[in-house]
C-alpha cells in the first residue's frame, strides 16, 4: 500500500482508487447485492413497506415452482417455470457443445496448419462478424429463415417444398451457434497457438492416431481455451434475450422471457431480481463445473 | 560541483530479514567508490536508498551535508544508472538523453542543444534522432550515461551497469567510465561482484557481504591487507590452509596445520579462540626452498594461461596450494605427478579471521 | 511437402466456416438493396437505394440513433479511464488480494448480461435515478471497464517498472511519470480499448432493455420494428454499422501491420550495430 503510494504519490494513487472503488462498488457489486437482497423480499405496494409484510423470504423463488401452473413434461407433472429453466439450460448446452464441434477443427487448422502470411487477412475476416452486433447477426438470421425469406425461397426455385424454419426450438439454435460460435473459435485458437508442434510430431512419432493425438496432446493444452469458450457461450445462451425473440417460435420459451414478463407486465421487479439471480446461479456453477473438470483457474478463462 | 555522501550506521529491513547491517561510509565529493560484493550481499539496496527509492530503517544518508530523509527520488541530486539501462523506448536518443530537462520545463531547442553536446562527450555525435531500439548494448550504455549526465547530478549511481556487455566492449566501457568520471569530476558510487572492475577503476572500495561493509580501503590495501578471510577469498585468488593459530602474542606467530607449522602473519582482531584460515596469494608461492615456509607438493596441475602459469600441488594432507608466475623463455615446467616444494615468506601468510 | 486429402479437407472446412460467418452479413446487407417489401436477396426485385432515404427520414429511427451515439461516447469516457486506473491498481497487487480483486473485476464478464440491467435498474432507481441513456451508461459501463482493464493489463505486463523509477530518478513528478512514460506505453491498448468499448455498447441489447426507460437504442428500436414488421430500412442501418464495424476492424489492423514493420526494421538496425561493435569498430 505504502509502496504504491510512494510510486504515484497521493494525488495520483487517490484517483486511481477512487475510479477503481467507484467501478467496483456503486457499478458492479452494490447493485448486485441491492438486487439479490431485494430477491428475497416480496412486491409490495407502497404503503406496506417496511411493515409486517415486509420480511426475507423464499417466496419470489418459489414461485416458479407454483404447481397451479404445470403441464406434463417427461411423464411428470412439472410447473412450466421450471420446465423452461431446465429447456433452456438444456439447449444451451446443446449450442455449446454444438459450438465447439465446429470451431475447433477450424481453430485447429488455422493455428497448425495454416500458412503465416495467409492468417491476419482470414483472422480480420473472423472478426468482423464479431464487431457486428449480436442483434445484426440475429437479425440476419431471422431474415434468411423467414417463411417468405431467401432460403425458402431458394428451395421454392428448385422445387422443393418451403419449409418452416422458425418452429420449435430450431431457429433459436441456429441462430445462437451462429451468433456465440465466434466466442468458442478465438479463445481455442489464442491455446493452440501457444501449442508446440514438436509435442504434435513427438505423438505421431510414437505411433499415436490422428484422433489419439488430438484427444491425449492437443485437447489438454487447448484447456484454457475450450472452457473459455464453453463459458462464454454458455453464459451468453442462457441469458440471450434477442434471439429466443427474433428466431423463436410459439410453442418455445426461453428463461429470460420469464424474467422479463415479470419485470415488465408484472411490475414485479423482486420476482424478477429472483429469476435473474438463478440465472446467474446457473452460470456460476456451469463455471465452477468447467474449472474442476477442465482443472483451469480464474484466470485461463478470461480471454 | 559535485557532493560527498554520508552513510551514517544504516539499516535496512525487509520486514524481518535485514538487507543492510549497521553500514556507514563517507564518501568523498569527487570519487570514484565502488561497492564490491556477491549477489545479495546487500549493496543494490544501499543504492536504492541513496537514490531515495526506499527509506533506510535505521541511520541516516546525507549528500553533501544535506540529510535526505523524506526526500523522494526526484528531488535528491543524484542520478541512477540502472542495470537494464532503463532507456525509454518510446522516445529517441535525444528525447531520452532530454528527458530530465524537459521535466524541469526546459525549452526544446535549448534540450536539443544539450543533448547534442553530451553525445559529443560520449563520443556518440549522431545518434541524436535514432530510435533505442536500434542500437547495440555499448551505444546504449553511452547513452544511459549521457541521459544521467544532463541533469547535472552532484552523485552518480551506477547499478551493474556493465554486466550485461561481453568481455572486450566492458573492458573499453571500464576506462571511458573512468575518464567520462575524471572530466566531469562527478561523485561516483559503483555497485558491481566483479572485483576485476571494483579494482581497475575506483579510488577505493567498500567489500559487502550478508549487508554488512566488510572493510573500505583503496585498491591496493583491499587485495594486500585483506582484513577477513571474505574479503580475501573475494578479492583475487588465494590458496587456503585449515588450522588453528598459536603464539598470537608472540613477535613470530604460528598456524599449525596438517602439514605442520606456518610462520605467519596475523590479521587484525583475531583472537586465540576466533576461528581462522591462512590465506596465501598465488603470485607469493614459489617453486623451491628457499622462503621461510617450505611445505613438500606432489604436482596435481600446471596451467598454462599464455602470460600467466599456475602450478597446483597437493600436500600430504591433501590441501591444495597454488603457484603462480608469469611466463618467460625458456620456462621449465614442472610435470603433472613431480614431487616438489612450494616456498613462501612468513608475510605472505596471512591468518584472517574466517568471516 | 505432399498435399494430403485431408489437407484439402481442412482447407475446405475452414472456407465453408468463414463462408458460413460471412454470407448471413452479405445477405441482410443485400437485402438493404431490394426493392422487395420483406427484406430479401431473392427474388431480387429491382435494384433501389430509397430503403436509405427512407431510413433517412425516420424520425424514431434517428432519435434512436443519436441516442445511441450518446451511449457509446458515454461508456467510451468512462470505462477507458476506469478500466486503465482498475488495471494499474491490479498490476501493483500482489498475491492473495491480487486473485481476490481479479475475480471481482472479471465477474461483470461472465455474469449474463440480463442480470447486470436488472441490478443496474433496481439499484440506481433506488438512489432516484431515473431510468434512461444516463441509467445505461452506467450499466454497460460495468461490463466493458472489465474488458478494458483486461487490455491494458495485459499491455503493462511488458511495462518495465525500471522506467518509472528513471522517470522519478531524473526529476519526473509521478504525474508526469504518468503522462509521460506509463500513458505512452499503454496507448495502443487504451486506443484498442475505446474502439471496442464504442463498437460493444453500440450494439448494447440486454443492458439497455432493462435501464433505457423510455428512451430508444438501435438495437432496441430493431427489435421493437421485427414485432410490428420489417422494411428494409433496417437493413440500410445495418449496411451501415457492418461498414462502421469493417472499417474499425481495417483500421486496427492496418495500424498492427505498420507497427509490426516498424518494429522489424529496427531490430535488424539494432543487429547490425551490434555486429559492428563486436568487430571492434565500436562506431557511432
């Protein structure tokens, strides 16, 4: 502490903790706690504040479980809430794993095997749908798998019959894995650059297949990589607000709709505070999980 | 003008470990003093805190009678060479050398001018606009001292600044230091474990070691009247004999050894007790009998250096005692398994205290 | 060295990934030029630029753009000053605390962003502020100071402490040892930083949702208009921020690519120096 000051001196070490502090706190974790604290109480109106009424409680998460509202699901009788948390955790892990079967061969190729002159040009390529928003990259979707859009289009000129693209959950799994897909591709890519190509020679050298090789040398150094991008997308498919909207149908719910008609129909801005902090929940044991499976810390994941 | 410093009983803590014991040393306006020391014996951090970049946890630091408690590293008069030079790599040669006046608001065509005249003095006349990232380590080394040059220090520091270069440039470097020292008439305080270089260039030395100063004294007395066996195992070569020390009072002292009695010479502040080693410098052991000391060698080893041959015998105990003269014509070389004698003078003996 | 079959294969892989990437952006870009009443590349109807003039004309449109030119300069000033003085406070932590810290300033990354507008809106609401552009600055701001103060540390990793110390050596205030040497060294991260804070809180979608009030962004009035229906005004807006984002994108590169050169050159000079000096010439 002593020695920081003594670098910059008070002025200059006052302002850069101030600017600090004021992130940390009034910006990030004051509002987290204000928002968890407020989950654990119930919507009021005005004049019952701070009355008898106003106690910590379970009931904002509870609710979700409200029996009154369930449907069968997997033979049983489960309350629809929970049943669109647990469809949107699923499909989100879905769109991971579908995200990293596609980006790794295409993270590996042009760390190992492309040629270095070729790899900034491909690499501005890669990035510029990634400086494009998410909303255009949804968008775009949404038009090409529009009833009256391109592709149906396109079948239709062939011969071939238009088909419904935006039903069920398709469209939405499309258009995550389009949109996250970028997130998977360049943390892979960033570890297997790092990768040695003799550990890759020393394998085959040793009699290992294409597949040993990749499972048994590369995977593990791509480590930090592949739990970076798992986390990313996971995070990002879960709480995606845009594209259960734009590409999602009438028989598929997303989580996040759940918090949202709370906080906007209902005005019930504590039972939102709940969803969204089981939303956070989720994403913080999907981290923890991927850093005991992958044994990566902190610091591997954040780019 | 340029300033002494005063080192008066100082201290410095790590939390518990102690960098620096009890260290104190005036050091003249004008000279050249090096600290002379293995790694970590403590004498970077005495530099640091002369140059005010840590506070001393005991005793005091004083330039030119000015003590320097609270006094931060801007506002000391002294200015530190540091080891990995530390250039600024985003500027030029003359931005860099500049650096100091354009803190003090000097104007730049006023800094272009001073700049352009201390790389005349380091023989540099014009490298004022190219970048530092194309220079080789002796140009920048020049630079680093003519960035410290310019900001008129009264003492200057120098950390190790010559590690870093191979042999033959750090040789050229040691006397263009030592001149670019004697025009400027600037305070000099070196810090390097290279005794060659401590020797070679300074008007006298400090020998450190675990943070406490071992003995001051010019060149000359370092190496022929070590005070310890430290500064003496430090400081040149020596071949080494266990044993204990008799007749302390008596005017012709005795070490027994292994091989026998020594006449020898005591060290200062020794002690019947005090545990102690007899140092001998190669140049003082001759093949032969005729010294006061003669002890029977059978020859383990003769180098040949080119102006310099060392001939290692082993005696009956097993120690090792080494010889060394320089080449003439017509040398005869003894062979390696020849039993010989070594001789000595009772001064060349030295019974020190084992530090 | 033979060109295998799977060689082929991978090249083939990648180009289909990259066309993969590309061709939805071709495709609403296109559309942006049909005269067709549903944005569309085909049937390509006729060739037309008034979906622009049109675009042009939307006075809900332009309010919405200027609002989210608002946000962007907004999460720029604030988050590239925090992010840098976050990162320096980082730099100089050290063990247990520096892990501690690190995970409290990282946490607004892999936090959903749904979670950060909700907490924004509560919170600030609660201090009576209102909801709106101002209200999302600071919720965005959160999340992309944490960015910024990844690139900026990782920038002032390969900062050499030794400068600052020669600065103050030779006379520096630590202001100008700010100014002068650490700044300098960090602006290619902080420039990088502000592109990147402008272009992320351009497209702000979850955030914004929650703390905009009453006031419109882009994204959210592109959103609202795919409820009631689509021209291909929108595609026109998204003609342009795609050609906003390649230019940031060119830009950036172009500078690494000078910068790469440069650095080349000199290092040969410097190798060449010292060649020189070792054969003793020992010349300027």
């Amino acid at each position: 502490m002593s020695d920081f000051v003594r670098r910059y001196g008070w002025g200059l070490s006052a302002i850069l903790v101030t600017l600090t502090a004021f992130w940390l706190l009034a910006l990030v974790w004051v509002p987290y706690s204000v928002m968890i604290e407020k989950s654990f109480r119930l919507y009021l109106p005005v004049s019952e504040i701070g009355g008898p009424s106003d106690r910590y409680t379970l009931a904002n998460y509870l609710s979700l479980f409200d029996m009154s509202a369930s449907s069968e699901f997997l033979g049983l009788m489960v309350p629809i809430a929970v049943q669109v948390f647990l469809i949107t955790v699923f499909y989100s892990c879905g769109v991971t794993i579908i995200c990293f079967a596609l980006a790794y061969p295409a993270a590996y190729f042009l760390a190992k095997k492309a040629a270095p002159a070729q790899i900034p040009t491909l690499f501005l390529m890669l990035a510029i749908p990634l400086f494009v928003s998410e909303m255009l990259r949804t968008f775009a979707w949404f038009i090409i798998l529009a009833y009256q859009g391109p592709l149906n289009a396109l079948l239709d000129a062939v011969g071939l019959s238009k088909v419904r693209w935006l039903s069920g959950y398709n469209g939405i799994i499309i258009g995550m894995v389009y949109t996250y897909i970028l997130f998977m591709f360049f943390p892979i890519y960033n570890s297997l650059t790092a990768l040695d190509n003799n550990q890759i020679e020393a394998a085959k050298d040793l009699g290992a297949r294409s597949w040993q090789v990749h499972l048994n040398v590369i995977m593990p150094h791509a480590k930090p990589g592949i739990s970076s991008g798992a986390t990313m997308v996971f995070m990002f498919a879960v709480g995606s607000v845009l594209v259960p909207t734009l590409l999602g149908s009438p028989n598929s719910r997303w989580f996040t709709e759940i918090i949202i008609r709370s906080m906007f129909e209902g005005q019930d801005w504590n039972s939102a505070a709940a969803y969204a902090f089981l939303l956070l929940l989720v994403c913080l044991l999907f981290v923890s999980l991927v850093m005991k499976l992958f044994r990566v810390n902190l610091a591997d994941i954040t780019r | 003008m340029s300033e002494g410093v005063e080192i008066s009983r100082v201290s410095v803590d790590f939390g518990r470990f102690r960098a620096v014991d009890n260290v104190s040393v005036d050091i003249r306006p004008g000279e050249f003093f090096s600290f002379l020391g293995p790694s970590g014996c403590g004498k970077t951090t005495i530099l640091r805190a002369i140059s005010g970049f840590l506070e001393p946890t005991e005793g005091s630091i004083s330039i030119g009678g000015r003590p320097m408690r609270g006094i931060g590293p801007n506002k000391r008069p002294t200015a530190l060479i540091f080891q990995n030079l530390a250039l600024f790599p985003l500027m030029n040669v003359w931005e860099n050398i500049s650096f100091g006046l354009k803190v003090r608001g000097i104007d730049k065509a006023e800094r272009r001018r001073r700049a352009e005249d201390l790389l005349r003095i380091v023989d540099l006349p014009d490298a004022a606009d190219k970048m530092i990232a194309q220079l080789s380590g002796g140009q920048k080394q020049r630079i680093a001292i003519a960035r410290a040059l310019a900001v008129e220090p009264k003492v200057m520091l120098l950390d190790e600044p010559l590690s870093a270069l191979d042999l033959k440039l750090r040789q050229h470097m040691r006397s263009e230091l030592r001149a670019i020292q004697e025009r400027t008439k600037v305070t000099f305080i070196y810090i390097t474990h290279d005794q060659n270089e401590a020797l070679a260039m300074s008007d006298r030395v400090g020998v450190m070691s675990k943070g406490r100063l071992q003995q001051v004294d010019t060149p000359e007395r370092i190496y022929n009247d070590p005070v310890n066996g430290f500064v003496a195992s430090f400081v040149g070569e020596n071949s080494i004999l266990e044993g204990r020390i008799q007749q302390l009072d008596r005017s012709q002292p005795c070490f027994v050894t292994a091989d026998g009695a020594i006449a020898c010479v005591a060290g200062p502040d020794l002690t019947n007790a005090a545990r102690t080693k007899v140092y001998i410098r190669p140049e003082t052991i001759k093949i032969g009998d005729e010294q006061t000391n003669t002890l029977p060698v059978v020859v383990n080893s003769v180098i040949f250096e080119g102006n310099v041959v060392s001939v290692i015998g082993r005696t009956e105990s097993g120690a090792h005692l080494t010889s060394q003269f320089t080449n003439r014509p017509g040398l005869m070389l003894p062979s390696v398994g020849e039993k010989i004698k070594f001789t000595f003078a009772a001064d060349a003996a030295k019974v020190l205290k084992v530090e | 060295m033979k060109r295998s079959y799977s060689h082929y294969l991978m090249v083939g892989y990648v180009a289909l990934f990259i066309g993969f990437l590309l061709l939805p952006l071709l495709i609403v870009g296109g559309a942006a030029f049909n005269d067709t009443r549903f944005p569309s590349v085909w049937p390509w109807k006729a060739s037309t630029l008034h979906w622009f003039t049109q675009m042009a004309e939307n006075r809900q449109l332009l309010v919405a753009v200027w609002n989210t030119l608002m946000l962007a300069v907004g999460v720029t000033l604030l988050s590239v000053p925090i992010g840098t003085a976050a990162a320096i406070v980082l730099n100089n932590t050290k063990g247990k605390s520096r892990a501690l810290l690190y995970a409290l300033m990282t946490a607004p990354i892999l936090t959903p962003a749904a979670v950060v507008g909700i907490s924004t809106l509560i919170f600030w609401r609660g201090v009576n502020v209102p909801a709106g552009i101002f209200m999302t600055t600071l919720g965005v701001s959160s999340i992309i100071s944490a960015f910024v103060m990844l690139l900026v540390l990782a920038r002032l990793q390969s900062f050499d402490r030794a400068l600052e110390d020669a600065a103050l050596d030779l006379g520096a205030t630590n202001w100008q040892v700010l100014t002068m040497v650490m700044l300098p060294h960090l602006r290619p991260a902080i420039a990088v930083g502000a592109m990147i804070a402008f272009l992320q809180a351009l497209e702000a979608f979850n955030v914004p949702l929650f703390a905009r009030g009453n006031a419109e962004t882009v994204t959210i009035y592109i959103a609202s208009q795919v409820r009631i229906g689509v021209t291909p005004q929108i595609n026109a807006l998204a003609v342009i921020m795609i050609l906003i984002a390649v230019a940031g994108g060119v830009t950036y590169e172009i500078g690494r690519r000078r910068e790469h050169k440069r650095r080349l050159k000199l290092e040969g000079l410097a190798q060449a120096a010292e060649q020189a000096e070792e054969r003793g010439e020992l010349i300027y």
